[in-house]
C-alpha cells in the first residue's frame, strides 16, 4: 500500500463485522427503543452486516436477576474488619496474603490493557557514582517544587462497595460522580464516622478503624433532577500502610519506591479540589471555565497538575500548569456536523460512518427526551430511525416477539416524546452498565456529557491554536503558578490535616545549579583548514564551509501543485538563480543547471516523474509544494527513499515566498539539511574533549531509541526506531526502524522486540565506515519511556543489546554499555530571577541533587535556549554504566552531543540521536513495511485488548529503504 491510501486506510477502513448480541435484562429506567428489533436477520440467521452498519443481533439470553440484598458473606472469602485485623502483621518482612473483596452484584469486567513483556528484575539500576558533577558555573534557579513535612502514621486501606438501588429494587452499577457524592454524604450523616479519604474507585483510606461500620448503608438524594438511592457498604480492611516507608526510601533505606505510600498522600491532596475541580488523574480543572473552541466540537481547558515527588531533599510537591482537550456538551448532530466538517443531516456514506464509529466508541453520551440524567456510551451506529422495527411493548425474555404490534424508532418517539427532525440518520446504539442489547437513540435526542476527554489527534491550525494557549512566558509562568498554589489553601484543608502535612508555600524550592561550558564546533576554512565556531547562548553561526561535502552534477527542482501563475513561475525562477551559489558558500558545488519540472499534485505524476529523476541519476531533487495536502509530501518521501533512492529536499512555496527577498538565512537551513541527506558532514564536535581522561584508543558510538506508542495493534501498529552513529566523528547517523504489533487485538508492548537485530545491523554499518574497525564503548540513549517501565526496558534491552555485541565481536573483546532513559514529559520546570523579572535558565543548566533521585543516577539538563514559552529540561536516568562515567562526564557528552544535531546550528533539547530517532520513526509513519499488514488481521472497528499475551505474540516488520540512500540520513 502506498503512503497516498495508508493515511486514510489505517483510520477509514475496516468495516466492523462485531455481533452485537442482547441479553435478558430490562432496564425499566430507559425511554430508548430497546425491545426486539426486526432490521436485522432474525436470530435464527447467522449475523449480516446491514447496510448502514446496523450491528446484528443475537439470539436473546434468558433473563439474568440480581439479588436485591447481597448474599452472605463467608469469613474465608469475605472477611470483616475485625477476621482482617487478627491476621494483620505490621511487620514488613512477615508476608501478608492481600484479601481482595468481590462485588455483591456481578459488574462487568473492566478491560485491561495488558502487556507482552512479562514482569522482571534482573539488573539493578545503577547508585550515583559522586556526590554529583562539580564543572560548570553555579548559579541560583527556582523550580516548581514545594517541600511538604508529613508525619508518620499507619493508614488502614479498605475495600468499599457502592451501587445504585434502582427502581424495581435491584442494585445497579454507579457512576463515578455518584459515587463520591454518595461517600462524602455517608461521612456527614453518620455520628462518628472518621475522616476517610476516597479514590474514586473502590477503595477508601482512613487512619481509624471501621469495625462500627460494617453493615450497609443507605441513602437517598437529588442528583440531576432526580431522587436516587444508593448502598455503600465496607466489605474488609485490606492492608495497612506506613508513612514512615516513604522516609525509608528516602534516607536509601530501601531501595523499593513506596507507590502504596504516595499514592495514599496524593489521594489525601485531592479530596478538597475534587469538590470543585474536574480530576483526571493528577491534572485539575475548573468546571465553571469556558473552553477554548478548537472548531470541531471540542474545546481546551487550562488547569494545573500536582503530585508527590520523593527526592533526595525529602518530599516535595510538583506543581505546573496543565492544558487539555475535552469533547464539548453539544447536540450530537451538531457534534458531528462539527466533527466530520459536513452537514450530516443531508446523509453520510458507510466509509464515513465506520470511520467515525471509531473515534466516538465508548464515547458518554446522555439523552434529552426523558427530563432525567440517563447515560450511555457508544458502541456503534445501527440502520436509521425509520428503518428500525421493533415491538411495542414485548421484553426481550417474550417468547415470540414477532407476534406483537411493530412499530419504528422514528414513530415511537414521534407518539410518546416528539417528531424527529431527522430520520434518516442512523441511531446510536447506546451501552447502558453491564446490558450487552442495544438501545437505539436518535442523534438529535442525544448530547455529549460535559467534561470528557479527548485524546483525538489535532490538525495543523488546532495544533497552532493550542500551542499559542499553551506557550506561556516564564514570568507568566511563575506567576500563575503561584496563584494556584495559593489558591489551594493547604493550610485550611482538613483533610491534609489528618496527617499533619505542611506545604511550605511561600516560594518555590531554590537551588543550586551549574551552566556547563559548551563545546567548539569545527568547519573547513581557506585551504581547507579547521576552522571554529564558538557557541553562544545555545547558537553560532555558520561563516565557512561545511567539513565535508560533496560536487552536485545533475539536480533537478520539481514544483506540484495547482497551475503555476506568473508571480510562482518567477518566483521559482529567483530561487533556481540565486540557490546553486547560496550553496557554493558551505562547499556545495552545483556544476549544473537544474532540470526544471511543474506537474499537478496527483499520484501518478509524482510517480512519474520521480521514475524519471531516478533514471537519470539525480543527486537532488529539490521539490516545491505548493499548498498540497500532506500525503503528496507523505508520497513524494515514500517514492524517494524507499522505491528510487533519490535525495528529496522539500520545500513549501508559500516559506519560499516568504523568504525570496531574504535567501540566505533560508538557504543556510535547506544547506544543513541537503549536505546530511547527501551523506556529509556540516560541523564536527570533539566529543571525547568532554571526558576527563580521554584515550585516542576509544571508539565511540552513540545509539538513540524511540517508540511511537507502546500500545499496539495491527491496526495501529507501534514504530520502533534505532538510529546508530556510523563514523569516527559521530556526526553521521543510520537508522533502523520496524513495526511492532500484536497478532491480534491490541495489547502493551514496552521494549523493541528486534533490537538486537536492528543493533547487529548498525555495528556492522559502522564498522564498514570505519576501516573494519568496532567500537570499544557504546552509549545508548532511550526514549519513550514511562516512569513504570524503567526496569522492563532494563532488563530486556541491555539483554538484547549484549546479545548484539556476542554475534558481532565474538570472540573479541566485548564493548562497555552505557544504558541512559531520556525523558521530556515531566513536569519539572525551573526559573532565574534577576533581580527585576523571571527569566528562563541559560542553555547548559543542569541540575542533579536536592529534586533527583535519592539514590540513583539521574539530572536534569536544559541544552536549548528558549526561543517562545518556559523552557523544559530533559530528565537523564543513567540505569546501566559499564564504561565507569562521573557525573560531570556523562553530564558535559550529553550536552555536547545536543550540539551535533545537523539540522541546525544550535543547541536542541535532547541529544542528537534521540532527535534522529524521533524523526525517523514521524518520516516512516507512512512507508511500507515488508509486506505491510496481514490481510488477515482484520479486528473490526473496535480492536478489543487481549489477554495471556506474551512475546512470542508479537509480529514485527522492519521497514526497508533504497540501498542507495538507506545508511544515509534521509530522516532529516
């Protein structure tokens, strides 16, 4: 498949052939239509796909009853309080078999995303070697941590159920709004009933015991316009909890992170802003705020995050602003209107609806008819309102529906609410708890609820949107991170006065930091002689040639877009006149005129004339887009590197506009570009110059990882990148990338299965650039992974790296590995204050004690200059270091390698192989991959997350390039 179909095939295809089956169970609280419907084969028939996608039905199940009362408990399976305390040791090193509670009422089975790689703990990560670095210029920052105090104290952790009492008696399962209101109104009316703090989910944590509390509880109130009853009920005390264990970790008592512990305190945090502020997880916002309309029926909401952080200072509470899309509270018409960006009242095609389906499924939705809160989520779309036969008044557990009065969902609602506007849409089939039937809604009885979160992709003028919302001034920053801290009003929240926890909240924390010195960047002069470059505030400029470069013969400049007008046409001219001697300024030499091309922006003219360019043996191909959509940029870069093997160097017309008075600035970007993809070098850092004992000996290279998303399907497969340096200067760069992706449904997938092979490949690249000669000392650094998957990656990646080494060195002596996980998404963010203003820290600061680990190696490193917004450093977790680094060597060849990027001429915000991983695996996203997918790993619409998963689940398909520019750096 081609990059012009894939954009759309991997969203768009793949009609859904899931069965929808009912089962016994009436729901007498609905107006939906919910009883037997005829627009589908009768059940007899195997399932039919209809023509709108109505999802078949199954034969009816017999009707399931749920006990009004729960049953009775026995003490082994269930125990109460006081069975639970007698066998409770709080003695750490006696094991404590954990007593989980089941529901009294059968729930339905939340689906985990389950991962392939299996739990372990074979390598250690390794302990700071130092006391941390000492080079560099200390200065003062301040970073958005605030030191809390906390007492000890044992924390009893208990196992609740809640759930609606319904009209016919039965218990029903409750939302999460419903069921902390139900918690925070128990706690008031009861006499005596302790300060517990609740989750949201299942368990409440208290610092009392509840042997008074064990009986059900109920209790009736208004929610949404209507009277409703609930049950809470305490079933067992699960565990007890020491908050001494987080001063354990701390002081390197323990090297295990007490995550019971701290999540016990950040609950506690919560319980006041959950009263007045949206919770997702440690992000919150004001529910009374207008969104930010991003056009398409959604909206951003800016608010803040907070959480516990224990560092080598003690404990400290982070605290940044936080920004996020949420689906906004409209008609669902007028959603999708929205949505789709078409008037969906006038029909929608089956492509469209399927690939719509997909990004509303499991979407909340309440309906407008009934004058009360009744939600669902969407499963799907079934036939239009008028097409959707059902009987009037049968249950599903009738014996023979067909026998009654028929009638469709378009007249039912015209006789019992109103006429629908719209029959001819498709009904939302809504899931309501545990039913698994349909219950048909008209889109226009339907809204979406208020404060559900998208994590849809953006496009281009969203993206730019959000982006100017979220970029925010250090000064500005500061200031509103302050505000928040303010407004929480620590001091007065009861809660945290359970555990007597302070938060000093005058200032943020201080601290000392150091600017490390930045490297010499070396060009060829007159003469070809070195020349340096010094680097200031995180740039320098180019003012001599390139290191290496290389003579062009024959190019070519290709314009596609719509019929070139006299204005383009010269424009285009200006820029073929002035570009070869623009060039000739950084040592590459265009010894001809370029064969000049304009073809409309089609498949096959892409095509076409990249056969031609390839025959012809072009050395560039300089294309011009001219306001074409993103898969002809996707096509001409599949055509490029992966059919022809052609040096592409893309250029938007409407920059070349821009900047066609001004050259030379534009020029100087497209140079870096074009002399990398040609397989030279622009500037080179002496990065054994950072080392305190540099030996000529030692052969570096230097890897970088990344993965697109650890959750993958053949759908939505992940896109494993390993780029590796392939000469003596470690300025030239190869990259090797797969996909990854489980058979079937969809699972988690931490590590990169074939990186073993990918790194065999790249050693064997390097060692034919480099005279048969390998590398004696290999860093590695690591991106795209979370907090919780350290000791995976670990494991299983170091493992297949040092099988690598055992292919390729054989009997050799084996390199020494330097393991380091890079990480961007933290919130962590510091500030210097000149005596006038907040201003953000110069490029080099580093930071590696008081907010670190308190016992492992990890430091914070700004390497870039802030250009707009409040600059964010990146987070180094040095995890396995068989070459032996200090703190200030690691440290000073990270921010040096920041500086070798060869895009640009400054200093970027992660190391250079990390940038390239990340380009390679976002260029790749469209090209094929071997075979591309089975054609039989068709999930439906909705890919279901599987169970028992394991490695040998996961398929993987590398990616392969021309051979003429396949070790090149056709990625940036």
């Amino acid at each position: 498949m081609s990059a012009w179909g894939k954009r759309q095939a991997r969203v768009d295809t793949k009609p859904s052939t899931e069965p929808i089956t009912t089962n016994g169970a009436t729901n007498s609280t609905t107006s939906s239509a919910t009883n037997s419907t005829t627009s589908g084969p009768k059940p007899s028939a195997g399932p039919k796909k209809p023509a709108w996608g109505a999802p078949p039905q199954a034969p009816t199940a017999a009707a399931e009853t749920i006990a009004a009362t729960p049953p009775e408990r026995s003490s082994s399976a269930y125990p109460t309080p006081h069975e639970a305390m007698e066998n409770l040791s709080l003695n750490s090193a006696v094991a404590q078999p954990v007593v989980r509670s089941r529901s009294a009422q059968p729930t339905a089975r939340r689906s985990y995303l389950h991962s392939a790689v299996p739990e372990s703990a074979v390598l250690t990560p390794i302990r700071r070697p130092d006391q941390g670095g000492k080079a560099g210029k200390v200065v003062d920052v301040y970073t958005n941590h605030f030191r809390i105090q906390v007492d000890d104290a044992i924390i009893n952790q208990y196992d609740i159920e809640i759930f609606m009492i319904g009209r016919d008696k039965k218990p029903r399962l409750a939302r999460k709004d419903e069921r902390w209101e139900t918690v925070q109104r128990i706690a008031k009316r009861e006499k005596n009933f302790p300060i517990i703090w609740y989750d949201e989910g299942k368990t409440i944590y208290t610092r009392e015991l509840l042997t008074d509390f064990t009986k059900p509880l109920q209790i009736t109130f208004n929610l949404n316009n209507e009277e409703k009853t609930f049950q809470f009920q305490v079933l067992n005390l699960v565990r007890q909890e020491k908050i001494r264990d987080i001063f354990d970790f701390i002081e390197k008592k323990t090297a295990i992170r007490p995550r019971d512990s701290i999540r016990i305190i950040e609950t506690l945090f919560k319980q006041r802003a959950r009263n007045d502020l949206i919770a997702i997880r440690n992000q919150f916002y004001d529910r009374k705020q207008k969104l930010d309309d991003l056009g398409d029926g959604r909206g951003m909401a800016n608010g803040f995050y907070q959480a516990l952080f224990l560092t080598q200072g003690g404990p400290t509470l982070n605290i940044n602003l936080a920004f996020t899309c949420f689906y906004m509270p409209l008609n669902f018409v007028e959603f999708a209107t929205k949505y789709l960006r078409k008037d969906i009242t006038k029909g929608l095609s089956e492509i469209e609806l399927q690939g719509f389906k997909r990004i509303v499924r499991n979407m909340l939705i309440e309906t407008l008819h009934t004058g009360r809160d009744i939600r669902y989520r969407i499963r799907g779309f079934g036939l239009p309102a008028n097409q959707i036969m059902f009987v009037r008044g049968a249950s599903d557990d009738a014996g023979d529906a067909s026998l009654g009065e028929k009638i469709s969902v378009a007249d039912f609602f015209a006789e019992k609410y109103q006429k629908l506007k719209y029959p001819h849409l498709p009904c939302i089939d809504g899931m309501s708890g545990t039913q698994k039937r349909a219950n048909w809604l008209p889109m226009e009885f339907v809204k979406l609820v208020a404060w559900e979160r998208s994590l849809k992709p953006l496009d281009s003028v969203q993206r730019a949107l959000v982006t100017k919302k979220s970029v925010i001034k250090p000064d500005q920053r500061y200031n509103q991170i302050m505000n928040v801290v303010q407004n929480r009003q620590f001091d007065s929240d009861p809660y945290l006065k359970e555990l007597n926890i302070k938060v000093e909240t005058k200032e943020m924390l201080q601290l000392k930091a150091r600017i490390l010195p930045p490297p010499e960047v070396k060009y060829r002069g007159q003469g070809n002689s070195d020349v340096t470059e010094r680097v200031n505030f995180g740039k320098w400029t180019i003012r001599n040639r390139f290191y290496t470069t290389r003579d062009i013969s024959k190019w070519g400049m290709v314009y596609f877009g719509s019929k070139p007008t006299e204005n383009v046409i010269q424009t285009l001219k200006d820029f073929e006149t002035q570009l070869p001697s623009l060039l000739q300024r950084y040592g590459i030499l265009i010894k001809s005129k370029p064969i000049t091309i304009a073809k409309p922006p089609t498949k096959e003219e892409i095509e076409k004339t990249l056969v031609n360019a390839s025959k012809e043996h072009w050395q560039l191909t300089v294309v011009v887009l001219n306001n074409t959509l993103d898969n002809v940029y996707d096509y001409v870069k599949q055509c490029g590197n992966q059919r022809y093997g052609l040096v592409t160097q893309c250029v938007s017309y409407q920059s070349l506009e821009k900047n066609i008075g001004k050259l030379d600035m534009y020029v100087q970007n497209l140079s870096q570009k074009i002399n990398a993809k040609m397989g030279c070098i622009n500037g080179i850092v002496n990065l054994k110059a950072a080392l305190s004992r540099p030996s000529n000996e030692d052969l570096f290279m230097f890897f970088g990882a990344d993965v697109t998303h650890t959750t993958c399907s053949a759908e939505r497969p992940s896109i494993a990148a390993v780029v590796g340096s392939r000469d003596p200067t470690n300025s030239l760069y190869a990259a090797r990338l797969c996909e990854q992706y489980p058979k079937l449904g969809r699972c988690s997938m931490e590590i990169i299965k074939d990186l073993d092979a990918m790194i065999i490949d790249l050693l064997q690249v390097f060692a034919r650039s480099c005279a048969n000669r390998l590398p004696n000392k290999i860093v590695f650094y690591r991106d795209g992974v979370d907090d919780g998957q350290y000791q995976k990656v670990l494991d299983n990646e170091v493992a297949k790296i040092k099988q690598a080494f055992r292919t390729i060195y054989v009997n050799r002596a084996q390199p020494k590995l330097t393991f380091i996980i890079v990480k961007k998404r933290h919130n962590t963010r510091f500030f210097v204050y000149d005596g006038q203003m907040t201003k953000n820290v110069e490029a080099g600061t580093v930071v590696d004690h008081q907010i670190t680990h308190p016992s492992q190696f990890d430091f914070y490193l700004c390497s870039q200059a802030a250009l707009m917004g409040t600059s964010r450093p990146a987070l180094y977790h040095v995890l396995h270091d068989e070459i032996g680094f200090t703190s200030d060597e690691i440290q000073q060849l990270t921010y040096w390698l920041c500086h070798t990027d060869a895009r640009c001429s400054k200093a970027v915000s992660v190391p250079a192989p990390i940038h390239y991983a990340h380009l390679a695996a976002y260029a790749s996203r469209t090209f094929d991959f071997d075979d591309n997918l089975d054609q039989g790993s068709d999930n439906g619409g909705f890919v279901e997350n599987i169970e028992n998963v394991s490695m040998d689940d996961i398929k993987t398909k590398l990616m392969v390039l021309d051979s003429k520019i396949a070790n090149d750096m056709w990625f940036v």
